[in-house]
C-alpha cells in the first residue's frame, strides 16, 4: 500500500487496519495463551510460538524417519526370510554320477 493510499482511506478503513496490526501483535501473549503449552511453559509472543510449532515439526520428522528406517529393516528381513523359505523347500535334484 502506498503512502497516497494510506492517505486516502477514511476513518473506518484506517481503524480496522490499526485493530488487525494490534491483533496480530497481541495475538500470543501470556494473557491471550494463560494455559501451559505442552513443555509447561508460557508462550508469550508469536515468534516463540512459531519456534514451537517447529520444533514440533520436526520431531514430527524425526519420528516418521524412524518409522521409514524400521518399515525398510522390517521389510528386508522379510524379504530374507521369503529367499531361506525358497532355498529350504526348493525341491533337489540329485545328479545320477
């Protein structure tokens, strides 16, 4: 938005733009967010709740790596365990010498 714009706006317009910008400031604060987050803390601006949801995220990631590395262990030893059942019950042929 630019200055002349600004200008132009009439009163109402101004106040709503003034009462979003002290909403978003506001926003988190230890009186908009009175209950503990989950570490038992207070968060107490939007930037540390921004840090907290990305922590979050990536223990997130973490966790769903872990469970891609154990799917891929798992399905290996199963893929062992389907190549020792073939070689145990493949049938043998004895050579007549």
């Amino acid at each position: 938005m630019s200055v002349d714009q600004i200008i132009a706006l009439d009163d109402d317009d101004l106040k709503y733009i003034v009462n979003a910008i002290r909403a978003v400031a506001t926003a988190v604060t230890p009186s908009a967010t009175p209950t503990e987050d989950a570490a038992g803390g207070h968060v107490e601006s939007l930037t540390e709740s921004v840090m907290g949801v990305t922590a979050g995220l990536c223990q997130i990631a973490r966790a769903l790596e872990r469970l891609a590395d154990a799917h891929e262990n798992i399905a290996d030893q199963v893929g062992d365990a389907v190549d020792l059942l073939e070689r145990v019950t493949k049938p043998h042929v004895m050579s007549a010498t």
